[in-house]
C-alpha cells in the first residue's frame, strides 16, 4: 500500500471526494445500519484500487490516497461484471468460501455496490468488511447501500459540473481583466492626439476664418469635446474597476457657482444652437469634489444636448435647500419609456427614447458613481413634457 496525495495521479478524484461533506456521515451511517467495522469510498479502474475515504473501527489501515493490488479485490469483480457482491459469511457462501480475496484480508463478510456518474460511466464502489459474519442479505441493507451508491455518483455530476462553471467564470474574469486593461491604456493613450487637435483648432480660431471655416472649427471642437468626455469615461470606468469606487477629494473652502458657469460656458461652445437656461443660487462655499461635479455636470448637460428635443431649451437648476445642494438638468423631448429607466445608469447600455444615438452609455453611469461617491443620489423622472435628472447631495455646515 503507498498514500500520496497531493502528486496523486487521481488527486482530483480524491479531493472530489474527500470534500464532499456527505461522504463520512454516510460511511458511518453503513457502518452502525451493519455492524461491519470498515467502510470506505475506492475509486476502482481497469488496473488500480484507490481508497478515497473510509470510516476504519477494526484498524484495517487505509487511509485517503491508499491503494490494494485491485486484482486482490472483490471490488474489480464488482467493476468487471457492474454488479454489487454480498456476502454474509465467507464459510457459509458457496461462490466465495475458497476465494482468495477474503483469505488475504482476513474478512468473513463483505459488501460492495458499484457507484456510477450520471453518464453511466463507472467511478468506483461504496464497500464495507469485517473479521465477523454480518447479516447483509435484506432489503433493507441492500437498499440503503443502493441509495447512498446512487447519491455519491449524482454528487460527483454536481462537482463536475461545479469545476466546469468555475472555469467558465474564471475564463471570463480573466478576459474581463484584459478588456478593461485594453479601454485604460486606449483611452490613456488617445489624450496624447486628443489634446494635440484641441490646440490646434485653439491657435485657428484666434484667426480671420470665413464663415465656413468657423463653422467647420466649431463643429470640431463639439467633436473633440465628445471624445475627450468619452474618454474620462472610460478611465473613470477601468479606474472604479480597479479601485472599487470613483475616488473623490472633497474641499469645503471654495463655491460651485463658478464651476457650473465653467461647464455651462464649454458646452455653449461647442453647442452654440443649443438654449441653456441657468438658475443657480448656491450661498456660500459647497463641501464636495468640485473637478467630479463638474464631470457629473457636463455629462449631464452631454445627455440633455443629445437626447433632447431640438431647438428646445435646457433648465439647469442649482440650489441649496435646507441642508442639501440640489442640482438638476431637464430637457424637452421624447419621454424615456419606463422599461429603460433602470438601464439607464448601467454602464454600456443605450438609455434614452432614440435609439440611434451613439455611444458607449457611460456618461450617465459615471455621473450616479460620483453622486454615490459624495453621498448623495442621482434620480430621473420622464414624461411627456420633459426629461428632468435631479442630484442630491448632503451638506453640512460650511465656509462662507
């Protein structure tokens, strides 16, 4: 008899047994239901017998990773004709009384029943001995050593199926992790030629351009405006990922106001034909992340310009109420239909009523991260008359 685990050729059959939490209560369960004194698992191949797991009263020896000459085993008759072997005395039964197995071992009764995978493919048998005859031979034996045959080879389709899942998930983790790892080091790498345009079409518009060539300086900039927001957007989505959250450096020393008017100012910009209506009331210094309001901000007001009705004006909203900073944006348009509004703060899904627009669907979605990072909330309500997304945060005392 050798016992390796660890390096066992068959550990993967061993661990898949040894951690079943069944296993032990049903050997011990066979072994009290008999009185026989060593019941075990044994996985049993062409060629090999390989104890798995026992219950060992009468200090026979095997342990998990033990293994018997299987041709010195009753258990390779069992696999050889698929059939359980009964024996209640050895000197009393007519087909085992002179055979070498019991001699050998030193056993006058014997059970073993074959235990099969799902597919029907044999696995190995549920056994169990003794140095003393047992009454073996009853139905009730018979089918209790069935079941508890029949339950170990179900277990063993739920762990495959088990490994086969988890290497399905961990597959896809690891695919996931370089997707992501892809999207940061693109759009880390597109700010380089992003940020090279931008200056350029800086330098042309302090120029004597005609008309069409101002036209065409404007409409590229609301270009580039885009995808330098795409592109945070994806870098806030790989960073939150990595991190677990959108980071936020709150400072209570400085107002809003002028944050807003920053944002609403780029936008106009690059958005001249687009009407936005401001009413900001903010007395005194706000506690927050002004750099992620204004992330938020400009996503928002991103949203409202492309899914709002055109010609239609935009309402920007921002006021201190009581011991909250409430900021919201509306625009006119289509009402989003109420099967979308849950999508629409998940990353990578397309919200809004058309269905057309382009996009990756991450603006709304970082814009409710950094709500949820200053402990506040991002709702939307929609009907026929408007679209109306609404920020809440909590403030305590602050500066003035």
């Amino acid at each position: 008899m050798t016992r390796q685990l660890n390096t066992h050729d068959f550990y993967s059959d061993l661990e898949e047994i040894g951690r079943n939490s069944m296993v032990p209560t049903l050997l011990e369960t066979a072994t009290l239901a008999t009185g026989m004194g060593f019941a075990a698992v044994a996985r049993v191949t062409e060629s090999r017998w390989i104890t798995c797991q026992t219950v060992d009263k009468i200090s026979f020896g095997l342990e998990p990773g033990d293994e018997l000459d299987v041709e010195s085993t009753l258990c390779h008759e069992v696999r050889l004709s698929n059939t359980e072997i009964v024996i209640d005395d050895v000197a009393d039964d007519p087909i085992y009384c002179n055979h070498h197995t019991p001699a050998t071992y030193g056993i006058q009764s014997y059970i073993s029943v074959p235990i099969h995978r799902r597919d029907g493919t044999f696995f190995g048998t549920l056994c169990a001995i003794d140095p003393n005859p047992r009454t073996l031979k009853t139905p009730n034996i018979l089918a209790m050593f069935r079941l508890f045959a029949s339950l170990l080879g179900d277990s063993l389709e739920i762990e495959d199926k088990l490994k086969e899942s988890q290497i399905a998930i961990d597959q896809e983790r690891h695919l996931t992790e370089v997707q992501q790892q892809f999207i940061a080091i693109l759009a880390h790498d597109l700010r380089n030629p992003i940020s090279a345009l931008e200056s350029g079409l800086r330098i042309m518009a302090r120029k004597d351009l005609d008309e069409p060539t101002t036209k065409l300086v404007t409409l590229m900039k609301a270009s580039l405006g885009r995808m330098s927001n795409l592109i945070e957007n994806l870098l806030d989505r790989a960073r939150q990922r990595h991190d677990g959250g959108v980071i936020i450096e709150r400072d209570a020393a400085e107002p809003l106001e002028p944050v807003i008017q920053q944002i609403v100012a780029e936008i106009k910009s690059v958005s001249p034909d687009h009407d936005i209506e401001c009413d900001i009331d903010l007395d005194g210094n706000v506690d927050c992340d002004r750099e992620r309001i204004a992330q938020m901000l400009s996503n928002l007001l991103r949203n409202a310009i492309t899914h709002g009705a055109e010609g239609q004006r935009i309402d920007l909203v921002a006021k201190r109420v009581d011991s909250e900073i409430i900021l919201s944006v509306a625009n006119q348009g289509k009402m989003i239909p109420p099967s979308i509004l849950p999508s629409l703060f998940v990353p990578f899904q397309q919200g809004g009523a058309n269905k057309k627009r382009k996009g990756l669907g991450l603006g709304l979605y970082i814009a409710s991260e950094i709500a949820k990072a200053h402990g506040g909330t991002l709702n939307v309500v929609s009907d026929e008359r408007e679209t109306k997304f609404t920020f809440r945060m909590p403030q305590g005392t602050v500066p003035q």
